[in-house]
C-alpha cells in the first residue's frame, strides 16, 4: 500500500517556507523520491529534509506551511 509523506525544511530557491508531498510505500523510498524532485528542480538533492507520514486512518488536515519564517 502506498503512503503519504510531507517534506518539510529543504532549501527552495528563495529565502520562503517549503513544503512538498511525497507518495511512496517506505520512508526510503520516499527519501529517493524527494532526492529526485529535488534535482529536478535545480535543487541541491543532498541536503537535509524531514519526512513525516501522514496518517491517513483518520479524517484530518495537515499544515504544510504557514508562511512563517
């Protein structure tokens, strides 16, 4: 089954919040994913992130980003 992953604190291409949502059945599968769109967008695929599964057994809304710094 696949799960849902936010990534958050990445570095974007300007000085703002980031957020982006990763689908994928394992943390490291995810993990290579994220790498991936990050290159793909001229980031740097090796800094660091933070990757949290959403649980999806309940009703709810996750905040991605609120625009604070």
């Amino acid at each position: 089954m696949m799960k849902i992953w936010t990534c958050k604190g990445f570095t974007g291409m300007y000085a703002v919040p980031t957020a982006a949502v990763v689908v994928a059945r394992y943390k490291d599968e995810a993990t290579r994913l994220m790498r991936a769109l990050l290159t793909e967008n001229g980031l740097d695929p090796d800094q660091s992130f933070i990757l949290v599964q959403v649980d999806v057994s309940v009703p709810h809304a996750v905040m991605l980003s609120n625009g604070d710094y």
